[in-house]
C-alpha cells in the first residue's frame, strides 16, 4: 500500500527545526543534515521522536534564580548586537540564542535613564515598591505593589499570572493614563 505524503502542517513544524522528512516503503523518516534521527509510521509520530531526541541532546540549561535586579543593565541585552533591523521579533536560527529579547530602539531609549520611560511618575513609583536588599540591589516588594494597583483601581486578577516587571510595567501604564485624564494617584502607607 503506498504512503500518504506527510500533512503540510508536520512538514512545516518539522522545517522550523531544520528537519526534513523522507517517505521509506513503509515509515516516514525525519532527517537532520542528511542524518537520520527518527523513524516511525506515521509523520507525526516521527516527528514526536525526533523531538524528543533533539531535546534529549540539549544540555541543560543554566537556571539562575535572580532575586534582586542590578540597577546597572538588565542581563538580556547584549552590547554587542549589532543589527540594525528594529523590528525583527523572531530570532533567525542558531543565532537566535544570543539575540536579546529587548528591541534595539527600546534599549536605547530607555538606557539614559535606567531602563525606565524617565518620568517622574517612574521614578516615584520605584522608591515606593522596591525594597533595597544589598549595594546596587532592589527588589520590588509584590505585595506594595498590588496595594498601590488595588488602591487606585488598577489591579488586575490577570496580573498574578504575570511576572513582577510585566505586573509593573502594567499598572504603572494603567496609572499614568489615570493622570493624563486628571486623576489622582493614590499613595497607600
């Protein structure tokens, strides 16, 4: 009985990898730089394999748990990014990896004044929720925070889901609409 040729879908997850698959007489074959790394009969299950593979192959990666933010440069930019092209959010293969997730433009517009917007509304509202916890360490105190959104009706449910700085970077946006439109900003003691 002849094979069916594989599910566009399958193919393209698969060539997102850098992987290609080969159709044998009775299984398909999931190939990586002209190696064969899986093999099952189905494309689908070929690919699970091969996936589970490659990532049996990754070394594991270092897991840091940063409890205090250095105020000097956050650690995802890279100095030495040299590219020019603003607005690429995907990474472009192997080069990916060393790529910083922070745009280039917002980099060097927030880098002048320590990676915030530079308002005095930013400066305020980082004296008011972080804590220091060492020489050049803060850490913003979550619970300070969610009183301060809470207080002046910007908290979210959502933002629990969040990280400290998206939860930040959320209700200090929320806030600074509420004083475009003239209202006053709450600061709970």
């Amino acid at each position: 009985m002849a094979m069916k040729k594989p599910h566009h879908t399958i193919v393209k997850a698969a060539q997102k990898l850098g992987l290609t698959i080969t159709m044998d007489e009775d299984e398909y074959i999931i190939m990586n730089k002209n190696v064969q790394i899986a093999a099952a009969a189905t494309a689908k299950m070929a690919l699970a394999e091969a996936i589970a593979k490659l990532e049996s192959r990754k070394k594991p990666a270092k897991v840091e748990v940063v409890e205090a933010v250095k105020t000097e440069a956050p650690q995802e930019y890279n100095d030495d990014d040299d590219d020019d092209d603003d607005d690429d959010d995907e990474g472009d293969g192997a080069d990916s990896e060393n790529r910083s997730v922070i745009k280039k433009k917002y980099v060097e517009r927030y880098r002048p004044n320590n990676y915030t917007n530079g308002d005095d509304f930013a400066e305020h509202l980082a004296s008011y929720i972080t804590d220091h916890v060492g020489e050049g360490y803060y850490k913003v105190n979550v619970a300070r925070l969610k009183t301060f959104a809470k207080e002046n009706g910007v908290w979210d449910p959502r933002y629990d889901e969040l990280n400290v700085g998206m939860m930040r970077m959320n209700i200090g946006n929320r806030c600074r609409a509420k004083i475009r439109r003239g209202e006053e900003i709450v600061w709970p003691k």
